[in-house]
C-alpha cells in the first residue's frame, strides 16, 4: 500500500519523503491557522453563530485541502478566502442588508457557475491565456505582498498618514520577537534544514510564552455547534433578488485571486510542465469549485486557494501529501478549534516574510532587456502588493502585455483568449470604477 502510494503521489518524480511532506504539510497549518479564528470573527458580525462558523471554516478547509491533494496531487491548501469574507459581511450583509442566509445562497451559486466553467475547460482556457512570461512576475508580487503582510503582522511597519507605511516600534516586545524568528529561520535554512519555518514559527512562540507576550483565553465548541449555519442558504432569495452583482464579484475576485495562487504556488515548486502548461488543471479547479459549493452549504464564505501554500512548498511539499496533512490538521482542529489562537501574530510573520524573500528569486528569470516583457512584469510585481489585491496584479500585468503585442504588430502571435481576458480585467476597472 506505501508503494502504491508514493507511486499515486509522484515521490521518486519530485524527490521527496512522507517525512518531507507531513513537515510541510504541518507548516502549511500553522501559517494558516489564524482562519480558524479569524473568519469566524469577520462572519459573526453579519449575525451568524460564531461556534458555528467556526466548525463550518475547519470543515470547509478540511475537505478542500484533502480533495485538492488526493484528486489534484498538489500541494495546495484551500480555506475561506480573506477579503471575500470581508466582502461577504461588510459589503453585502452590512452594506446592502442582504440576510445572510440570502448571500450564503450567492456563495453558492457562484460554485456552481464555477463547477460548470470548470467541466466546460473555460476556467483551464484562462489559465492557458496568461503569458508564460508572466509567471514568474505573477510569483514575484505575490512574494513581495505576502512578505509586506508578515512585515506588518510583525509591527516592523506600520500606517502612516504622511508616507503611507513607515517603520514601527522597534523596541515593542512583539516585533523584537517577531526579529528574533526571521533570524531563527534564517539561521536554519542557510543550513539547509527543510523544517526551518515550522521550528522558527514554534521556536518564536515558545519564546513568546517565556515572554509573557502570548495571550490565550482557551474555550470549547462543540462539532454539532454547525447545525446553526449547515443548509440555512437561501437560494431562492438569492435568485429573486438582484444577486447579479453579488455573485459576479464572488466569482471574479476567487477566479483571478485562484488563478494567481496557482501560477505563484505552482511556480515556486516547480511543478509547471516545460511547455509552460499546469498539469491536472481541471482537477485543481474542480477541487476548488467542490470546496465553495459546499463552503456554502455548510455556512462560510467562498473558500479558495491560500497562498500560505507556499511556506509548505519552501519547507519541501511538492505533492498532494502536504494538502492532504493540511487538511487533517484542519479536521483535528474541528475537537481543539481555540489551542490554535495561541499562536501569535508575531509567530508565522517570519514565515511569511521569508517565504516572501524565496518567491521574489523568480523574478531573476524574467528578461529585463525586453520591454515588452520588463514593462506588464514590473507592473504585475509591483501592483499586487500596492494594491493588496492579487487579481489586481494580474490585470495590470495582463492588460499592459496584451496592448504592448497590438500595438508592435505581434497580437497575431498570441492567443485570442489574451484578448479576451485583457478585456475582462478592462471591464473589471469599469465595474469597479462605477462601484
């Protein structure tokens, strides 16, 4: 069974280990982990039970990330997305008044659409679309943005009026140990030690607990907590209102936010074919699609790729085995839900910021002495952290790109699908811009 196992996963192919892959499978977690507790907070303002959202996010993140490494074989961990969680309560619950039984109802429908896109290979067609000169911009903004997050969760940075973002109290106990975990790991991985961003995030918050800075106030729920969100979507509100709008936001920002993860993730750990091509893609989409769809029944917001994936990669993952452990710790933290709201901010902020540091090494590959390449790949890299938006990113990289080969004369040379995405994102500013 071991051997036919390691033969469905691939290991001789990637040269890895089930020690290698349940490392990174853990480090995935713990860099993750802050959803358990945040998304439920952001959820319960629009008046869902918290103990509810809470189990319902474990499950979600449980099954997404375990069907995306059995049937995908990646090393991608799926939970409800930050920002349309956000855009869930802030936007359409609180901002419209829409129930929140009536915007689970969107969640869903927005699955569907995406199972159907899938099984059409319209979602692969998009993928195929984005230059392979983009990729390895694509991995580089998202190096810089998630770097620029671990700056801030460390205090390193801070908002400021006048410049936008200036340096912090480098003297508040928090970001001095948030200093000593960037060292820590570091230390470990200049040698070359695959578990250095799990020991340096556990390292930093066993530092913290010495420290007095670690704050846990442990409490229990209950599994059976769900029954207060699981199947309580109201599609027929969602589809009497005017859910148009709605529904068109959940599936653009998770579609293009996914799409970025996949390249950037994908990327990092080597795993796109020498025809610049992702393997298995229909498989990764329906896993994601899968995982909304029933994000919504059970009583979340959309669930998608996480790009904390990518501190799993840079301890080692290049499987489906590390999404797989992923999600059963995610599964575990159902029982234990409130022991992971011991690890600190602080703590997974040298992960991040690191990580970071490690996707930003692609961009060495992209070839700076031609403008047409330098020019969307500078805008894509720049942009996604700018603007704190993924998708953002992407359009500026995608749009600059597609207006360069039209105006040299070389459109004929690309596909029409560029084209057509190029416009899409065109359309996005409009909406957004009218919004």
């Amino acid at each position: 069974m071991r051997s036919r196992l390691e033969a469905y996963f691939h290991f001789a192919e990637h040269k890895t280990t089930w020690r290698i892959e349940t490392l990174a499978g853990l480090t995935t977690f713990i860099t993750m982990a802050y959803i358990i507790l945040v998304n439920p907070a952001i959820l319960s303002e629009t008046g869902m039970p918290i103990a509810a959202v809470t189990i319902a996010t474990c499950l979600c993140a449980a099954i997404g990330s375990i069907l995306m490494g059995a049937l995908a074989n990646y090393p991608l961990a799926l939970a409800p997305g930050m920002g349309l969680n956000a855009y869930f309560t802030y936007t359409v619950v609180k901002g419209m008044g829409v129930p929140w039984q009536t915007a689970l109802g969107a969640v869903f429908i927005s699955g569907i659409i995406f199972l159907l896109l899938t099984i059409g290979g319209i979602r692969q067609r998009l993928v195929g679309a984005i230059p392979y000169q983009l990729h390895a911009s694509v991995a580089g903004g998202i190096g810089l943005f998630i770097a620029f997050i671990g700056l801030k969760n460390a205090g390193i940075i801070v908002p400021n009026a006048a410049t936008t973002v200036t340096l912090g109290d480098m003297h508040a106990p928090a970001t001095l140990l948030a200093i000593f975990g960037i060292l820590l790991i570091a230390i470990l991985q200049a040698f070359r030690i695959k578990a250095s961003m799990l020991i340096g995030v556990l390292g930093t918050t066993l530092l913290g607990i010495l420290c007095h800075q670690v704050h846990w106030h442990p409490g229990t729920f209950s599994p059976l907590a769900m029954r207060d969100t699981a199947f309580h979507l109201d599609l027929r509100g969602a589809l009497r209102m005017n859910a148009l709008e709605i529904i068109f936001v959940f599936l653009f920002v998770d579609l293009f936010d996914n799409i970025g993860t996949l390249v950037a993730v994908t990327e990092r750990a080597g795993l796109i074919s020498a025809d610049h091509t992702i393997p298995r893609l229909d498989r990764i989409f329906f896993a994601d699609a899968t995982a909304t769809v029933f994000g919504a029944l059970a009583g979340t917001s959309t669930v998608t790729s996480y790009i904390e994936s990518s501190a799993g990669v840079a301890a080692g993952g290049r499987t489906g085995v590390t999404a797989i452990v992923t999600g059963l710790l995610f599964l575990l933290a159902i029982f234990i839900a409130p022991v992971f709201g011991a690890i600190p901010g602080f703590a997974t902020a040298p992960a991040l910021i690191l990580v970071g540091a490690l996707m930003v090494a692609s961009s060495a590959r992209i070839d700076w002495d031609d403008p047409r390449v330098a020019i969307p790949s500078f805008l894509t890299i720049i942009t996604i952290p700018l603007t704190y938006s993924i998708a953002t990113g992407l359009s500026f990289g995608i749009i600059s790109f597609a207006a360069i080969e039209l105006v040299t004369g070389r459109g004929r040379w690309q596909h029409w699908m560029l084209y057509l995405l190029a416009t899409l994102f065109v359309l996005r500013f409009i909406f957004l811009a009218r919004g």
